[in-house]
C-alpha cells in the first residue's frame, strides 16, 4: 500500500503530465497539452482505432474545432496512460477469439468489457466523450 508521500508524488506528476506539451495541431500549429485535449470542448474526440501489424499501437482521433482551423489529428493512447485510473491488462487482444473488434473501426463508440490492455483506454475515451458532450463551444484553447 502506498503511503501518503507516495501518493501526493503520484498526484503531483498526474499533475504535471497534464499541461505537458503532447501534440502540435497540424493544421493551425497550436501546441496542445494533454489537458487541454482531455478537457476543452474545443478539442472533440472522434474515435480510437488500433493499426496492428507495423504500428502495433492504438491512437485516439479528434478534431480542432475552432475558427480557421477544424483540423483533424491523432495522439497515441499511451500518452494519456498516466490518467488511466483503472488497471491496465499488458496483454493485447486484436487478433484472437477475445478480441471484441471495436479497436478496428473508428466509428464504434462502444465500451469493450474485454480484458485487454486497450479496453481501458477505449474506456477513458468515452469518459472524454461524455464530459465535452455536456460542454458549451467555445472558440479559445487556453
């Protein structure tokens, strides 16, 4: 069990991993910190989809909604990893009989109750989803 040092350490680099720099908008350059796509409704998450094969990886998708840009990008899973709150199952599952499929299409916005080391991310996604679905559009990115 993790003392209270322990913890507070923990806490204070969740925070610090969250105004950490991790995408730079490709269409409008704005550097983008992990909290600012986590939180502001002006970053909509799209989807998630795993390559497999060559990447062996999966990435979140979204969308820069504000004026004169729109653009699309990608930010792999793993650097939000940090703020998974559940436990992470090393073993990925694309390609075996327990692989529920919903990593291979963008689109599906279902949970996977498998236990695969992507569901919870899958998971963290629709949290995402759901918190900015209840959030007014605003045009700045601070």
């Amino acid at each position: 069990m993790m003392d209270n040092m322990g913890n507070r350490s923990n806490e204070k680099m969740k925070s610090d991993k969250l105004n950490e720099e991790i995408k730079k908008c490709p269409g409008c350059g704005a550097i983008l910190t992990a909290k600012q796509i986590m939180y502001d409704p002006i970053i909509r998450p799209i989807g998630m989809a795993y390559l497999g094969d060559d990447e062996d990886t999966a990435f979140y998708y979204f969308q820069h909604e504000i004026d004169g840009c729109q653009s699309s990008f990608v930010v792999p899973v793993d650097e939000f990893k940090d703020f998974i709150d559940e436990e992470i199952h090393p073993e990925k599952l694309y390609g075996t009989d327990q692989c529920e499929q919903h990593c291979v299409n963008i689109a599906d916005l279902e949970a996977c109750c498998s236990e695969c080391y992507y569901a919870p991310f899958r998971r963290f996604l629709l949290k995402m989803i759901e918190l900015k679905s209840g959030c007014p559009q605003t045009s700045r990115a601070d």
